[in-house]
C-alpha cells in the first residue's frame, strides 16, 4: 500500500473519533483535544505551545488509550491568569486539578520540553497518581554552557513574536524546535500565529517564556534549580521512557542519557534526523517507540 503523507494537522486525525472540549480544572478553565478510551495517557506540550503538538500522535495512541492532550495553564485556549507567576508548581497543580477533574486514580504522562519538567515534579510529588512516564527533550539536569546561550538566542526570538506578531516570526520561533525547517508547515505556522492573536495570549506567551528560561538560567549559579536538580530523577522509581535527538537544541543528548541514570528503571531512546520536536518531526517513529513502551514493560535498554 503507497504510504500517502498527511500534512495537515487535523488530516491526522481522519477516522479517529475524538472531539475539543473543555475541563474545569480547579480554576482553569482547560481545553483538552481527546480520543480513545482505556488508560489515561496525558500529552503535556511545550513553553508556549499548545494541544495541537501532538496532532500527528493522538489517532495512534487512541487506539490503546484514552488520550488527553491538554492546553497547559495559561497556553493555547486554556485560561491564563495574570497572577501567576508560572513557575514550575503553577503547571504542576494544574495538572493535578486536571486528574482530579477526570476522576483518574493514575494516569500516563508524556511530556515535551517544559511538560517533561512538569511531568518530573509532579511525578516526585504525587508519585502514587503516576503509571509510566515519558521524558521527551526534557529532564532535570546539569545543563552546558552552549545550551545557556541558545536559550538566551531563543528567548529574544519569543520576545519578539511575543511584541511583534507576524506569521514570520512565529515560523521563526518554530523553526527553532526542528531539524529540519521544512517540517514547519504553514498550516502550523497559522494555527500558532493565531492562537497568539487571541486577547492578551502574545503578551502572555512572553511572560511564561520568559518565567522559564530564567528559571533555567538560575542553574547557572543554583545547581537546586527546579530545571536543574538532577535529585528528583533519584527519587522516581517508575518505568521512564527518555526519549532524545541528535539535534535536541539547549540540552545535548549526552547531557541526558548522563541525567537519565539517575532514574531507577528507565529506556533512553535516540533519535536520529529530529530536533524539539519527535514527536512532530518523526511521528511515526515516535509513536511507534513510546507506544511499544507504554503498552509493555520498561527493558532498561540504551539505544542509539
């Protein structure tokens, strides 16, 4: 059978049934693109991203799970209070009111860039509502002092999306989550850029990136940074799938598979020919690897 490339975001989801709803979680008024049923299995996006990141994983997924892919608070469509500092625990308790919104004794974590932090400090945290987790491009760690510097070069990038929204700055801050600038579609580049125009959403992707790349620039001199402090993969003892690049920009996949022993009972997975972006960039490839791992038992294998 010819293997025919879907491009477009909701192309991927073509005979699955899902639907874009909303959860009041705690306060936070959520929205959640969903599918399938069985385990809950929670997709938690990057800083300043939104549900569709996982666009081309979600139908795969649902076969075998019930999928959340959620607007973390002050993301996407999901509410965005101005109080908040948006400091690490600000995500973790909403992912908390979340679970506790969908009835969920436990549930599956996969998290991408900020939503792998999330996923380790709500795991060292509420370790009995967690089954398996997945660290995509994200882990507690020592970070080098070229991955300082590119996140400095990719916050000014957000900076200027936040304060100037054009469709090219947007591409550009995109572009910085891919290998390859191709997979920037323009479908993708629109639907971003028009999250952003909603009220008050640029201005607010400006304050939480820059709440999060200075909480990691904090590690630079506070080796206990919540993004830095390699303790918490200590204290996690469940089946842990760390998913890397080659490309992964700001932390090398050296640097992980080195944090990543840390971790009791894990899998480190590299990719090769993706950025930020696995999940997106080689989907299936990711899916193919995290479902493997979801559905059967963690091996403790490294893989290159």
């Amino acid at each position: 059978m010819q293997n025919i490339e879907l491009n477009s975001i909701w192309n991927n989801l073509i005979g699955t049934e899902f639907k874009q709803t909303y959860y009041q979680a705690g306060s936070i008024r959520t929205r959640v693109i969903e599918a399938g049923t069985g385990e809950p299995l929670i997709f938690l996006h990057g800083t300043g991203g939104h549900a569709e990141a996982y666009a081309r994983n979600i139908a795969a997924h649902a076969n075998y799970f019930h999928v959340y892919a959620i607007d973390m608070v002050g993301h996407g469509f999901s509410d965005k209070p101005e109080e908040l500092d948006y400091k690490i625990n600000d995500f973790v308790n909403h992912l908390k009111d979340f679970i506790d919104v969908i009835g969920a004794d436990k549930v599956n974590l996969s998290g991408e860039s900020l939503g792998a932090f999330v996923s380790v400090h709500f795991t060292h945290q509420y370790p009995e509502r967690v089954n398996r987790l997945v660290l995509n491009t994200g882990i507690t760690g020592p970070w080098t002092e070229q991955g300082y510097q590119e996140l400095e070069d990719m916050l000014v990038r957000s900076q200027q999306a936040s304060e100037t929204l054009t469709m090219e700055s947007v591409r550009k801050r995109l572009e910085w989550l891919m290998e390859n600038k191709n997979d920037v579609t323009d479908e993708l580049v629109e639907t971003r850029h028009y999250i952003y125009s909603q009220p008050g959403a640029a201005k607010m992707m400006g304050k939480i990136t820059q709440s999060v790349v200075n909480s990691i620039l904090e590690s630079r001199t506070n080796p206990k940074a919540a993004f830095a402090d390699d303790r918490l993969l200590s204290s996690i003892e469940h089946e842990t799938l760390v998913f890397w690049t080659f490309s992964n920009p700001a932390q090398p996949w050296v640097v992980a598979e080195k944090a990543a022993t840390n971790l009791a009972n894990h899998r480190f997975y590299l990719m090769e020919d993706a950025g930020h972006w696995p999940q997106w960039e080689k989907a299936d490839e990711f899916n193919q690897v995290h479902l493997e791992f979801l559905r059967f038992r963690c091996r403790n294998t490294i893989q290159k």
